[in-house]
C-alpha cells in the first residue's frame, strides 16, 4: 500500500495562504476521486479541494478556521501501489511532531517495523472500522432531580408523545433504563411526584444552554472588515428624505413598455446613474484613502460596490464603470452579479476593486440606519424602505412615495457640508428623474 500526500494547493495568484472553512472528510473515511475533500477560502473566494485518488483518510491536518500556508500537507490518503505519491525525499512534510525520513541503511529492528507497517488490512466500510463501544448502565438519576446541565434526555418516542401532551420537560424527568432512558414508569413517577398524577406540569423550565459558535470564513471576514473600519474611520452619517412619486412612475413606466432581452428596473440602476453625475461634480467622494501612506487617491471610474446579502453573509459585488454603462446595463449587471453572489460563483476581482458602495435591504431597510464605510472607501450610500408617507405640498399634506437616503462618510477627507451637498445633489436628481438622462 503507498500514501498519497493532498497539500493546499495555489489557490490564485500571489496568495501564499488560505483558510480552512470545511472539512468534507475525516480520518478512517473511504474517498472516492474528485470527491470533494475540504473548502479554503481567500479574500471572499471559497475554493473547493477534490480528492486526485481513491482511497482511505489516514491523516487530516488543521481545524475549521485555521490559516494553512500554500504547499501544507493537509491530507494522506492510503492508496493501492507502492511508493508515497506527491512525496519528496529531500523535503519534509513541515510537522514538528513528525519524524524526518531516514535514508540511511535500515537496521534490523527498523527493518521488522517496516514489515508490519506493510501488513495492512483492506480497506473496510468505515461501520466495520470504528465500533461502538457498549453503553454501560449509569446510577439512575434520583426522583425530581433534573438532569445535568446540557445533559439530552433519553426516550421511546411514545414516551415523547405522552410527555409534550402533558406539557413535560424530559430533561427534568429521572430515567431508570439502560444509560438513563426514560421509560413510562418513569414518566408515571414524575406525575405522581408533582401532585399524586393530578397537576400538569406546564413545561416552562430555565433554558441554561449555551453555544459556541467559532467564528470562522465568511464571517471572521465580516468580522475584521467592519472592525477596521470603525477603528479608523470616523464617521458622519447624514439623513435625507426623497419624494420617490415621480421616479417610481418613470420606473414603472418604463417597465412595462421594455423592450425584449432588457432586464426590469429598480431603484439601483437610477440611484447609480445619479450617483455617476454628482461625482462628476465632487470627485472626492470616489476615492480611497491610504491612511497608512496619508493619501487620497480619487478615481475617475465610478467602481459601485452593491452589498448582497447571501447565505454565508454578507458580500461585495462590484459594478465596474458604472460611468460608461446606461441604465439598462447598470440593472444588467447588477442582477447578474447578484445572482453570482447568492450562488457562489462569484470571481475574487468581482468582490474588489469599488470606490464607493450602496448598502440596501430594500423593503426591510428600516426609516434610518447608519452604515459602516467599506474600507478604504471614504463614503457608503444606504438606501432605506420606500413607504407611502403623507407630505406637505405648501397647502395640504398629500400622500407622496418617500425613502430616505443615510450615508455615511470619512470625516477625516470629507467635511459636513461636502456631505450634505453630495446627497442633496442626489436628492435633485432623483427627484426630477428626468436630469439623470440629461447630457451634461
């Protein structure tokens, strides 16, 4: 039998090291080839590990949130053949715990190990492998005392049935069977105990469980991205109100008179073009800052990062020039890179490179909120739930479609006032939908 040694393999270009966010396998597992073995991820990128071989797991190297570096030897898997495939004699595997290979002439004690190292047996079902220990009988619990703290009640399902009939918590019910298990003359003690059969017990009992959950992949991300950016950006987040009546008319207008082959329209697509103009105006709104170096770098490409929602959390998809796109394009690639997004195939250089980003959680937006820069922009666009609000015209409140705008912005690049007409700017311009297809 020989070895086959599965390392982290180059994942991109110029990245030296990845994190382990998915282990598909454990040692004793038979894999088949191309069975899918463990998931890295680097940046917001999750890359997928196939297994070259058929074989059995003997080693598995690193825990779920581990940063490997490329070239780790993260997996052996046993192989039919002779000779370790993907070895190299002159280097070591990189564990300390592991000893070096001799090369040398093998001794006759070494030489009787290495026989029996030979003697393997074929590979088994992994249920033929690993057995179960027997469960031996534990001291029955004394009647009324509940069960250990995190401690899971053992039962027959009808003995379930009876209990969430009477309104019972097992965990609170002795078992006198095999390993604890609750029988139905336990569960006829307990009644008796609380009042001779006669109370119900309700079932309200103090839930005292408690759940780590490591912080690992996607969200350790998050978790670092958001943290950077409160610690270095101070942050103005100004509130604006927008009459939405006459876009959201356009809108549906233009919706329903669309030609063939065009995507239907949100408010993104017009929120972007708007944005597009008013930067023409104050391009020190696109730009990051270099706070390391003490310098701003603004861009005349207009790179509108959309943040998306996905099951993993929450991610970046760019826009790239959204100052050379049309409406109809901006509404195109959004969905399109949405889509990619929530699936998963989205490209590390779809995930980076903005200059300014939208946050968005369309009808859950809420009346204000206050987002968080993404690093190293200087400002962040948030859009808010569009509702029917009554709006005073100068004579008589009359029901308007409004959605406030908050944005927040660098305060160390960008002043209040800077603030306050960037927004109001998009305000006229959303406002009077027509301006945003005007050429300036």
């Amino acid at each position: 039998m020989a070895e086959k040694l599965i390392k982290l393999p180059d994942v991109g270009e110029g990245v030296a090291e990845a994190e382990l966010v998915e282990w598909h396998v454990n040692v004793g597992d038979l894999v088949r080839e191309d069975m899918v073995l463990a998931a890295v991820m680097t940046g917001k990128a999750t890359v997928e590990i196939p297994s070259p071989v058929e074989g059995e797991v003997i080693f598995r190297h690193g825990e779920i949130g581990d940063v490997i570096a490329t070239g780790t030897v993260i997996l052996k898997i046993r192989i039919a053949g002779e000779g370790n495939e993907g070895e190299e004699p002159e280097v070591e595997d990189g564990f300390g715990d592991e000893e070096p290979q001799v090369t040398s002439a093998i001794s006759p004690v070494a030489a009787l190990e290495k026989s029996s190292e030979k003697q393997v047996e074929p590979l088994k079902p992994k249920a033929e492998i690993v057995a179960s220990p027997p469960l031996a009988k534990p001291l029955p619990h004394p009647i009324g005392a509940p069960r250990a703290e995190g401690e899971k009640p053992l039962a027959p399902p009808a003995v379930r049935l009876r209990a969430k009939e009477a309104g019972i918590d097992l965990r609170q019910v002795p078992g006198t069977g095999p390993a604890g298990r609750i029988t139905h003359e336990d569960l006829d003690a307990f009644l008796n105990s609380q009042g001779g059969g006669t109370t119900v017990a309700t079932g309200l009992q103090p839930n005292k469980a408690v759940q780590e959950v490591k912080v690992v992949g996607l969200r350790r991300r998050i978790a670092e991205k958001m943290a950077l950016s409160k610690s270095r950006i101070p942050h103005i987040t100004y509130v604006e109100e927008i009459d939405m009546t006459a876009l959201e008319e356009l809108r549906m207008r233009m919706n329903g008179t669309q030609k063939p082959g065009r995507p239907k329209l949100t408010i993104l697509p017009f929120l972007m073009r708007a944005m597009v103009k008013a930067i023409a105006e104050q391009p020190g709104i696109n730009a990051l800052y270099d706070d390391e170096a003490g310098i701003i770098r603004q861009y005349g490409g207009v790179h509108i990062g959309i943040a998306a929602q996905t099951p993993s959390g929450l991610v970046v998809p760019v826009v790239k020039h959204a100052e050379a796109r049309d409406i109809f394009d901006c509404a195109r690639e959004v969905a399109r890179l949405s889509d990619a997004a929530k699936n998963g195939t989205a490209l590390r250089e779809e995930l980076s490179g903005s200059t300014i980003t939208i946050s968005s959680l369309g009808a859950m937006g809420g009346i204000v909120s206050t987002p968080v820069i993404n690093h190293p922009e200087v400002a962040i666009i948030g859009v808010n739930k569009l509702a029917v609000r009554p709006h005073w015209d100068g004579t008589q409140f009359v029901p308007r479609k409004m959605m406030n705008l908050s944005s927040s912005f660098d305060h160390r690049v960008i002043d209040g006032w800077d603030a306050a007409s960037f927004v109001q700017r998009l305000k006229a311009l959303m406002e009077t939908p027509a301006l945003i297809f005007v050429e300036e």
